[in-house]
C-alpha cells in the first residue's frame, strides 16, 4: 500500500514550494522510481544491511551546510567483499529517505561529497555499469541532480 500520510506528502508539497502540480509529478516520480527499481528494492533484509550500514561508508553528517544536510560517501571504506555496490546503494536510499522527512531537508535539500580517494582497481572492477545507470536515473527522476 502506498504511503499517502500527512507528514510523506507534505515533503513534496514543501520541496516544490507549495505548488501542487510540481509536488503532484514529484510524488508520481517517486511511485514510478520505485515500481521501475522493484527488483533492485526488493529481497534485502535489514539484517543484511546492518554491516553496510555501521561502516559508514555512506553517512549523512550532523551538521548542516546553509541549511542542507551533508551526505558523505567515502570509498576508501568501501570493502567490496565485505558490502556489494547494491548494498552500499540502498543504504544510501534508506538514509536519505530518512532524512527527507525533516522539514528542513525538505526545504533546503541535501549536499553530496563523494570522497574518491583510495578507489582501486578492485573498487572498479565491482561497480557494476547496469547499477551505476540506476541510480543517475534515479537522482535525475527525483530531481536530486
């Protein structure tokens, strides 16, 4: 069942600055980013997740800058027989789902910094171009890019 509760469609409402045509197409966005990504989204546990999750490869910062909250995504940590890029991908979904709800995200967005020092060539090798393209897709569908 879709989520249609007050506080999940006020963030469109309030990411497109009251106009509800745009929130409207932003919410259809999202349904449609979901049910094109089924596959990707579905059959992971959070227990499977947890690992991905407290190595902190992908972290949204406590503070904020003018206003945006700070996602920081480090490679250097990433140990790619230890957490899949699919892994590493969808705890970066769930934390900015996470964050979305704050007002104040929603009003400000979200800044990215991708720390890409310490890629390797076995980094590379387990970046998969059919995932890579999902998610441009799916921050350009969203307007997250």
């Amino acid at each position: 069942m879709p989520r249609m509760d007050d506080g999940f469609l006020s963030k469109f409402l309030r990411t497109r600055n009251g106009d509800l045509d745009k929130a409207l197409k932003s919410l259809e966005n999202y349904y449609n980013s979901i049910w094109i990504n089924m596959d990707f989204l579905s059959g992971v546990s959070t227990t499977e997740l947890e690992s991905t999750f407290n190595s902190n490869i992908i972290c949204f910062l406590r503070h904020r800058s003018n206003g945006q909250r700070v996602c920081l995504s480090r490679s250097r940590l990433w140990k790619p027989t230890e957490h899949s890029f699919r892994q590493m991908h969808l705890v970066g979904l769930f934390q900015a789902e996470f964050v979305s709800e704050e007002p104040l995200t929603q009003e400000n967005g979200i800044s990215v910094i991708v720390d890409s020092s310490g890629v390797s060539f076995t980094h590379i090798r387990h970046l998969n171009l059919r995932e890579l393209k999902r998610i441009s897709n799916f921050l350009m569908v969203n307007r997250l890019i």
